[in-house]
C-alpha cells in the first residue's frame, strides 16, 4: 500500500473544517484512499465522498475504505471538474472540505500496462481513464508536427520540442508507435548530448506532456478549482496538492480572484458584497519537509497550496453544517 504525500498537513488544514458536527469532505482524486481512510480515522464523525476518473482506483478505494467505515463513505466515478454535478446528485449543495492530489497516482505509475512510466517498457496508453479517450499512442500517431511540438512545449516544457515531434512524424511513417522503450530512446536520439546529461531522463517532459494532453489534466483543473470553491460552505477548506509548475500556477491563479474584494481599489468604504470570500492558508506554495521526501521520495516534486472560504457568494447564503453524503 502506498504512503499518500504530506497526510499530517493535509489533516492538520483540513482539521477546523472537518471536526465541525455533520461535516463531509470530497476526495477529489481519491485514488488507492490513502487520504481518504487517514481523513475517517482522525476524524471519527466525517463522511467522505471519494471521486476518481480511474475504474481501477475506486476498486482499491472501495475494498479498502469500506472496510474502515463504510457509512461514511461513498465513491463516485467521475473526473473532478464534476464535482458540482456530483454533489447536486447526492443533494448535498455544499460541503466542509475538497482535498486535491494531482498528479499520476502510485497504481497508475507502477502498472506497467498502464504506460505512464518511462522507465520501463508498456504500451504508450496514459489514460487515466482506461475506458475511454484516445491513448498516448494516438496522439503520437496522429498528431502532425506543429501541433505536437506545441503540446510538448506547453505542457512538457520541453526545449526540443520541435526536434523531438519531427523526429516522431518521421519514425512513425515506418511504423507507428505502440511501446515506451521505442518513444525513449527517440526522444535521447533527439536531444542534444549537452542536454542529456543533466536535469535526470531525457524522456520525463514528454512523458508529462502526452499525459497532459490524453487526459485533458490542466483543462479539467481550471475548472475544477472554481467549482471546489463554490462547493464550499463558509468555513470550509480546500488543500491542493500540485507536483509540477502548471498544475501549481493553475491553482494559484484559479483561487486568487476569490481573495481579492470587487471593487476599485481608491473605492473609500468596501460593500459587504464586495469583500473577499477567500483567505490563504498557506504562504506560497509549501515544499515536503526533507524528512518527508526522505521517507516518500514521491513527496519530492509535492506543493501545497490551502485556502478558507470565510463569505459566501453575494446574494447566497450558504450553511456551514453538513450531513451525510
């Protein structure tokens, strides 16, 4: 079972929100459930609602969660940008707290079929979503070179971008890409040797931009950010946990506007209306202490970025008590 990242600042955040009577959290990426059971055990009296995209996760989940508690649990399979959808279907119009853990979760990257590691030779799928969308394989085979190039640069921040996608368009006219091995020792050839002998595996910034874009991931996350604010009851948190500068600056720039009041700023008295309904929980974006990345080397890249909901929406009063989910 894997070590979820960071568990005792998530809880320690979540804490105020949680220990409220009635409160529910979402897991938004609830993923093997690592947060999600360290969220039941602190909080005796929570009840959680578990979302993941990934079929093969909520299995997980579901075995283990239910076997902590399972009346305060219940797992949804959905990506998290719908997670007003969700909990309009549950009837629950707002909750205490929205927990976030981007990224590619440990079943997703040690599952070889999955395709989502570099190091080791799968078939180029990335999906989180194994049921459905295109593959990793499909965009390297369909994908022209322009537009290529422009997904590794965007999402990969990836300098050779150009060089790599023609490489891509010119191996595949022979055969088409279906395995990492192949993509790997392309993207090496592609690469100045300068290049390859620093900042780790040639290959880590396309691998992270393909799945980027087989899974829609900063698409979905810019809308899910509002979203989970709007589920908040005044009172409630969210903690957001990003493991690259994309998915870090998404979240910053998503919750900023709710922290800042609506008015000019030489405006000499400030409507109720107009204030913020946002604070900060956190200075920045907070790094893994090193004991941590010690023990969970996967905390290494992990920032964590939380925030309060402290008004509600104007013209919206909101409840800041809960109920099962």
């Amino acid at each position: 079972m894997h070590t979820p990242v960071l568990t005792g600042r998530v809880l320690e955040l979540l804490a105020p929100a949680l220990t409220r009577p009635g409160a529910v959290v979402v897991d938004a990426t609830v993923g093997l459930g690592g947060h999600a059971a360290a969220m039941l055990a602190e909080f005796p009296d929570v009840r959680v609602i578990g979302l993941d995209r990934d079929l093969d996760a909520l299995a997980h989940s579901e075995r283990r969660l239910k076997l902590l508690a399972p009346e305060r649990v219940r797992l949804v399979h959905a990506v998290y940008d719908e997670i007003g959808t969700v909990l309009a279907e549950l009837g629950r119009p707002t909750v205490q707290g929205v927990l976030f853990d981007l990224g590619v979760s440990s079943l997703q990257l040690d599952t070889d079929a999955r395709g989502f590691a570099y190091s080791r030779d799968a078939p180029l799928d990335m999906r989180m979503d194994a049921s459905a969308g295109q593959t990793a394989a499909d965009v390297l085979n369909s994908y022209d070179a322009p537009r290529l190039a422009r997904v590794l640069r965007d999402y990969g921040e990836e300098r050779f971008a150009r060089r790599i996608a023609e490489a891509v368009v010119r191996a595949r006219a022979d055969e088409p890409f279906t395995t990492s091995a192949r993509l790997v020792e392309l993207i090496r050839d592609a690469i100045p040797a300068p290049a390859r002998r620093t900042g780790g595996n040639p290959a880590k910034r396309t691998f992270q931009a393909l799945r980027i874009e087989v899974n829609t991931e900063l698409d979905v996350l810019a809308r899910a950010v509002p979203a989970a604010f709007d589920a908040l009851a005044v009172g409630g948190r969210l903690v957001v946990l990003s493991y690259q500068s994309l998915e870090d600056r998404l979240v910053k720039r998503g919750l900023a506007e709710y922290a800042q009041t609506t008015v000019p700023p030489d405006m000499p008295l400030v409507p109720p209306d107009a204030m913020p309904r946002m604070r900060w929980l956190t200075r920045g974006a907070e790094p893994a202490s090193e004991a941590e990345m010690a023990e969970n080397p996967r905390a290494a890249s992990v920032r964590l970025r939380a925030a309060e909901r402290i008004a509600p929406k104007p013209g919206r009063p909101q409840p800041t008590t809960g109920g099962a989910p």
